[in-house]
C-alpha cells in the first residue's frame, strides 16, 4: 500500500501549467522523498490526463505538502488524498 497526492487545476484564468508547476514545486522542500514523489509527472503528462499524482509518501509529507500548497492561496489548486492497495511502483 503506498499513499500520495493527486493534483489538478480548478476553474479559474491564470494560465494552468504555472500554476501546477507551483505547486509540483512544493514537493522539493520535503527533501529527497519529494523530489521523487514528482518524477515523470511532467507537464506533458498533466496536459495529457488532467492531473499530476505525487506518490508514494507518508502520511507526515502528505500533510506537509497539502499545508504548503494551501498556503499558497490560490483557491483554483485542487489536491486529493489517494490510497492504492496495490504495492509501491519502482
């Protein structure tokens, strides 16, 4: 079981890849778990599906990082919990 973040773009004017690209940089100041927790969730991938999942983290960092994003006050950041039952990805 690993837990993560799924992050996507709410409705609003400011141009969408700034504003997930702010909060995909979020993740570095947990240190070298959240610099992993984004790999291959790239810009490409966001146009492509609608959302950027950062995964595996804890429960610690999961909270960390939706503080962070929340204090960052843009309302048109949307971030949800995810549980996978499934084992980590490599």
């Amino acid at each position: 079981m690993y837990r993560g973040l799924r992050l996507w773009i709410g409705k609003t004017n400011r141009d969408h890849l700034d504003l997930i690209d702010l909060a995909r940089r979020q993740a570095d100041h947990l240190g070298p778990a959240g610099i992993c927790a984004k790999r291959n969730q790239t810009n490409e991938r966001f146009l492509k599906r609608g959302y950027i999942r950062l995964a595996p983290l804890t429960r610690r960092q999961r909270r960390k990082l939706m503080v962070r994003i929340a204090n960052l006050g843009e309302p048109a950041i949307k971030v949800q919990r995810i549980i996978n039952p499934n084992p980590r990805p490599r």
